[in-house]
C-alpha cells in the first residue's frame, strides 16, 4: 500500500480511496476492496505513478480471484447438495416402488395360500364323506 508520506504527494481521492480501503479490510468486503484497489491502480496510473498503480492492481486482482474462488466453493457445495437431494428421491422413490411390488406380491401369496387352504379343506371333507 502507499505510505502516510507518499499519500501527501499523491491526488487527494487517493487518500480517500485508501481509507474507504481499509474500511473494506476491517469489514471484510472483499469485493469492495478489490473494486477500490483497482479504481486506485486507475488513478496512479493515470498520475504517473505507475509502480504503485501496478501494487494496487495486482492487490485487485489477488482480491478479484479470492472472491471468485469463494464463490466457486460455494456454488460448488450448492450443487453437491442438490445433487444429494436429487439422489436421495430417487432412493426413496424405489424404495417406494419395490414396498408396494412386495406388498402385491405379500396379497397374492396370501390369497394363492388361502385358495390352497381352502381347496385342501374341501378335499378333506370330501374324503370322509359317504
């Protein structure tokens, strides 16, 4: 960053920039203060100081991809998570599905074993008639 003594030979708004910089810092507005370091590298630049300007914009720049790293991870875990929930319905829809297929199958097991019973029945009782 620009010393205290460099800032009094700079233009005025840089010294604003470099406050509202470090007010970005302590808050923790990344993007903010990417945004102001690159407005300030513009500013340098166009002064004449252009080895600070070139701090300023590689500072912007470091912030720029920070924050798009953030953001990747971010939207990344968003997908992970929907792909989960996506995976889990599934599951659960073929768990449904395989429930009501052992359900019928249960239903028809029963009615064939009480058709058995039944007809076995029938054949006993018909054995000791006369």
């Amino acid at each position: 960053m620009v010393s205290s003594q460099a800032d009094r030979h700079l233009h005025p708004c840089t010294v604003d920039y470099k406050q509202a910089l470090e007010l970005a810092r302590t808050t923790n507005a990344t993007l903010m203060e990417a945004e102001l370091a690159e407005e300030v590298s513009q500013i340098l630049e166009q002064l004449g100081h252009y080895q600070t300007a070139a701090v300023f914009f590689r500072r912007g720049t470091q912030l720029q991809r920070r924050v798009l790293a953030a953001d990747v991870e971010k939207l990344i875990a968003v997908i992970e998570i929907r792909h989960k929930i996506e995976q889990d319905a599934r599951e659960k829809e073929i768990y449904r599905i395989r429930n009501v297929q052992l359900a019928n199958a249960l239903s028809e097991l029963q009615e064939k074993t009480d058709a058995l019973k039944q007809h076995t029945k029938n054949s006993n009782s018909s054995k000791f008639s006369p």
